[in-house]
C-alpha cells in the first residue's frame, strides 16, 4: 500500500515539518520505496515535484523538505507500486485540468476488476489503476456538471458520492483537491487533525524532530494535515471511518 499526506490551511503555509515525516517511511521507516511526489497550490497555478526513487533517497525529496514552499493545499504520495512499473509517469499526485482549473488526485489502495472503467475525454498516461480510476471520476464530473458551478462544493461532494464505486473494487483512500477545497475519502486507513491556537509542541514518529508551533503561526491560523497514519505521537489524530468523507476548506471541515 502507498501512504498519503494533504493540508489544508486558511493562510500559505510550509509542510515540511510533515513532509519531513513522510518522506522517511518512503524506505526508510516505511516500504513505499517505488517512488513519492508532492503538488503544492500558489494562486491559480500550481507546482509538483515528483521522483521514481524513495524519497528517503531522492535528493528532490531533501530539497522539498528544506525549502518552506508556501501553500494553502498540498497533496502527497508515497508510493508502493503494485499496479505498473516504478516509473515517472506512474508517480503520484495526478493533474488534471477542469473548467480551467487544475485539479490534483492521489490514490492509497490496490483496485480490482475495473475493466468498466472507460473513460472518454480524460486518459492515462501511465498504466496504474490508480490513474485510470481518476480519469473515470474527472469524467463522471464532467457528465453531471455542464459548466463550472460558481462554488466547487458540489463538484467535490459527487466525487465523495462516485468513490463508494471505486472502492467496491477494492480499497480506495483518496485525497482530492482543486487549490481551494481537499477531499479525502476513506476505505480503511485515513487520519486528519486541525490545528489551531493555543498550539502547541509536536514530535513526529519517524523522525527525530519536534517542532513548537506557536512560535511558526499567529492566532488566526487553521491547519488541517490528513495521512494514511499519523506522523506525530504527542497528538489526537482523527481516523475517518470506513466509507466515509471529510472535505476541507482553508483549514475548515465543511
């Protein structure tokens, strides 16, 4: 299985206190050695680095972890290949564009039986289930949405809707994001925890490294991170429940 990481936050925030966490159990901590990426949102744009190699080994993943890239929505993957061969284009997140939006996807989960997913206008470029299930889902979207609805609620609340389908093919953990709204939807195994003042101190689990909080926010921040497992030990995660949904907006659970 591959792990998944996402933030979402009312102000530009870095991840890589989180980040830092994760990219130790891409061979290190963990066996998602097959390859790991990151897509961070800055203003209508947004910018991904992705790598074939662990991440514990990937000197892209030790630049991304140094350099505090500020954003509002971040998605992360690590991957443990089962699906296709380690290689680039099968190297999570996945982005799409939608109604002139870029629309950022990452799948923690094997798929079976999805030879009826044929979508039409989207396309893989790889050959993993994961990337096929997300061009079937943009194009469902596309069936039921017309035009661009003035708010992109509703467009993340029918994917929340079509994953049930996804995941009666086996196990689909997802994470979903326009630069503005996360969706992350749950077959098995997904954690989320809000952070907000007073903060405090956290330690993460992988790596020898705590960082306080209050002294790298204001008052008024409001930073929700979502993983496969949880990176800190001194904190009260909250795991989503099996067939359930969360969907974030600026740090906020809608």
């Amino acid at each position: 299985m591959c792990e998944l990481l996402g933030m979402s936050a009312n102000v530009p925030t870095d991840i890589c206190f989180s980040f830092s966490g994760l990219l130790e159990r891409g061979g290190n901590t963990g066996p998602h050695k097959d390859g790991w990426g990151i897509t961070f949102y800055e203003g209508k744009g947004c910018r991904t680095f992705k790598d074939p190699l662990p991440s514990c080994e990937s000197e892209i993943a030790k630049l991304v972890k140094q350099y505090p890239i500020k954003s509002c929505s971040v998605i992360s993957h690590i991957r443990q290949g089962n699906r296709g061969e380690v290689c680039l284009e099968n190297t999570h997140p996945f982005t799409r564009e939608l109604w002139g939006k870029e629309i950022t996807y990452a799948h923690n989960g094997q798929l079976s039986d999805y030879d009826d997913l044929t979508p039409e206008f989207y396309q893989p470029v790889g050959d993993t289930d994961s990337e096929l299930a997300y061009c079937w889902l943009l194009d469902e979207i596309r069936k039921k949405f017309t035009e661009k609805p003035l708010d992109m609620a509703p467009v993340f609340l029918y994917a929340a809707e079509l994953a049930p389908q996804l995941k009666f093919k086996g196990v689909f953990n997802m994470l979903l994001t326009d630069g503005e709204y996360v969706l992350a939807y749950c077959t098995n195994n997904l954690h989320w925890i809000t952070r907000r003042a007073p903060f405090g101190k956290a330690s993460l689990i992988d790596a020898d490294v705590i960082i306080d909080f209050q002294k790298e926010t204001t008052p008024n921040d409001v930073v929700t991170v979502i993983a496969t497992r949880p990176l800190t030990e001194n904190e009260d995660w909250q795991k989503i429940e099996e067939g359930d949904f969360k969907l974030f907006k600026l740090g906020e659970l809608v």
